[in-house]
C-alpha cells in the first residue's frame, strides 16, 4: 500500500489511535502501524483522499495452499466474518498473503469520523480470529 497522508489527519488519527490505547507509529511515510498492546495484533492503515483502509495480515501461505475449498470458505456469506473482507497479495517466492480490510468514509474527523475509525480497527480485531481459525488448515 502507497498513498498520501495529509500530515494533519495522520497526526490526529494517530492522537486518537493512541488516546484509546493503541501502539501507533509510521514505520514508512504515508502507512501508520496501529497496534494493539494485549494481544500484540497490528493493522496497516493508509488515507487516500478520505478514505481510510485498513489491512490486517492473517497469514503468508503457499500459492499452491489456496484451494477451490479455502476460497469458497473466505467469500461464504455464513463464515463469521461479517465486517471485513479478504484480499490476497502475492508476497513473493510463490507465497500469497492473506489479509483482512476494512475502510471508513472521513469527513471532518470529527465525532462521527472518530467513532468509525475506532470502529473499523475493533472490527478487523475481532474478525481476525474467526479468520484466522477459517485459514487454520493453510499453516
């Protein structure tokens, strides 16, 4: 993920990551890291315009590991993981990450933006352990 964060909104949502208890930091220019401190979990997140994205990686397998089977459990509309969504990446020597996303619509930052900033990490936290008991058989 590249993109452009204006230095304002990168600089609040960092205040507000951090003011709820987040670890945050911009390991490369434009990709904050948001990690949470209990269970050591960590997201990337990129602004583009105003959309906020976010990527939680759940697991680097082989490219011959994504079955017919495990993609059909990744988009069933009943595995558990009803606010985000997978994407898959080639991660290079024949390896496929595959990770978790969520984004949020920003107008102001203001309350509303807050909230569902806040809302879309807690989202891919709780929806990375179902997916990653959905992905277990790829380890």
């Amino acid at each position: 993920m590249t993109a452009q964060i204006s230095s304002i909104h990168a600089d609040r949502i960092k205040a507000l990551l951090a003011e709820k208890g987040y670890e945050v930091s911009e390991p490369t220019p434009g990709v904050l890291r948001v990690q949470e401190l209990h269970s050591g979990v960590a997201v990337q997140a990129v602004l583009e315009g105003d959309i906020l994205y976010l990527t939680l990686t759940c697991t680097v397998a082989p490219e011959s590991a994504i079955t017919p089977q495990i993609m059909r459990s990744m988009l069933d509309a009943h595995n558990g993981i009803s606010t985000s969504y997978f994407q898959l990446y080639g991660a290079g020597d024949g390896k496929t990450a595959i990770t978790l996303n969520n984004f949020c619509k920003l107008e102001d930052l203001g309350p509303e933006d807050q909230d569902d900033i806040l809302s879309c990490v807690h989202f891919l936290l709780v929806d990375v352990m179902t997916a990653r008991q959905l992905l277990s058989s790829l380890a």
